[in-house]
C-alpha cells in the first residue's frame, strides 16, 4: 500500500448486512453482528495506516423505522462494541466523536457513546466518526439555526457567515472534509450522509456486502482514489 496521497477523510456506509444474514438464512441481527467484526478491521487498518479520520454511517435518524427487534439489536450492538473496544482504541490514541443527535438515544446508549468521547477527547491518533440518530439535512439545518441565534442574539454579522464558519457548526466541527466515500453492497446514494462534507469527495461503491467487505478491498478503494484526479471545479 502506498501511504503517499492517501484520503484524509474516509466516510463509510456500512450497507448490506440484512443482505448478508439472508444469504445465510440468519436472522438480521446476525448480520449487523457480522457487520461488527468488518468495523474492527477497517477501523483498525485506518489507524494503521495514519489516516487522519475515519467516519461510519452506523444508526439514521430514518433507521428508528425499522422493526423494534432489529433497532434494539443495533442498540445492544453498540453498547457491546463500546464495552469491549474502548480500552483498545484508546491504547491505539484513537479520539471517538459521535455525529448526530445523542439526546435521541437510549440512555444507556448516550452514557456509553458519551463516556467514550469524554475519555478519548485528548487522542491525537485516527478521529473516529460514528453517526447515529444521524442525518445529514437535520445536520445542516441545525447548524444554519446555530447561526440565526447567534446572529439574532447580535453575537454574529450575518454578512461575516462563510464556509469555515458554517462548517464550524457541524458535528464535523474542526475535521477535514470528506475525500473518499465508500458504500458497499452496490448501492449507490448517499442516503445524507455528510452532504456538506462530502462536496467534492470521490465515490466508491464496491458490491460486495459489508460483512464479507475485505481488508483487500479497501486497500483496493484507497488505490483507486490515489489514481483519481480532482480538480475541484479547476482545471489542470
Ligand atoms: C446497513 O445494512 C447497516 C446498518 C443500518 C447498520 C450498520 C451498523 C453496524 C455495522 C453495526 C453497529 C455499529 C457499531 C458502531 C457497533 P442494512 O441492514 O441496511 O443491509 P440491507 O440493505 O442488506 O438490508
């Protein structure tokens, strides 16, 4: 792998596990299970390979419509992954930061997520993205709202709002944008993910479904995006 022009941003959406667990005539829960152990890899080759943040499209605001069987699946999920992963990443000075709304968790699940950010806040390592209760126009929106308030408390010239300090009221506040976004099982939208941050990102979607999503395979990913040439809107 050459470590040379590698993204500074990956985005991830983690797409194919019901896929996967009907393949294998087990229930979906298995496959978000199976989903698990692809994250433990990837994460861990981000870190490996110096990559500055890693962002994973784990839970959407619209996923909450899906059975309660499979929601409190994914919420169990998350809990066990933050229990057993937690002393690693931080060994490894990974910094953990949740994009989306947390007050919308299960308490259990805020107090972990949030305990996990708390204690990984001075990582200088991998910046470790995980969205849930996430959506990328409810993000936008309370952001632009962010801004009205400060300008109506007569704390913001509303001519002085840019890029830069638009940016700075995402979840995303202070990180890269987004270079490379990878979706796996052949899907290919963005389902709100990082619409900001993603303007100019380059656009993989491998078919395979993210349980059997290889180390192999995002090697491939981060090949193709060394050989991309972005031009953002110039020319060469
Ligand atoms: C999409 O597959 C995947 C999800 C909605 C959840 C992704 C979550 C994980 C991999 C595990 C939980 C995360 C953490 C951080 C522990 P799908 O179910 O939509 O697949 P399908 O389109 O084949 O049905």
């Amino acid at each position: 792998m050459n470590l040379e022009k590698l993204p500074r941003h990956v985005a991830i959406i983690m797409d194919g596990n019901g896929r996967w667990a009907q393949q294998h005539s087990l229930q979906i829960a298995r496959g978000h299970q199976a989903g698990v152990e692809s994250l433990r890899d990837i994460i861990r080759e981000s870190s490996d390979l110096g990559i500055h943040t890693l962002s994973l499209y784990a839970f959407s605001t619209e996923n909450w419509r899906r059975s309660p069987a499979e929601v409190s699946a994914l919420m169990a999920l998350l809990l066990r992954y933050f229990a057993s992963e937690i002393d690693e990443l931080d060994e490894k000075n990974v910094r953990i930061r949740i994009l989306g709304d947390k007050s919308g968790l299960p308490e259990p699940q805020r107090i972990a997520v949030t305990n996990a950010e708390e204690r990984t806040r001075d990582n200088t390592g991998l910046n470790l993205c995980i969205a849930l209760n996430y959506g990328g126009r409810q993000e936008i929106l309370r952001a632009a709202k962010s801004l009205a308030k400060k300008a109506r408390e007569g704390n913001l010239d509303p001519d002085a709002i840019d890029e830069a300090a638009f940016s700075d009221e995402l979840y995303t506040a202070g990180l890269p944008d987004v270079d490379l976004l990878i979706r796996t099982s052949g899907e290919q939208r963005l389902s709100g993910f990082l619409l900001w941050q993603c303007a100019y990102a380059e656009f993989e979607f491998p078919s395979t479904l993210w349980p059997d999503f290889t180390l192999k395979e995002y090697h491939q990913a981060l090949e193709e995006f060394q050989g991309r040439d972005r031009r953002y809107g110039g020319r060469k």
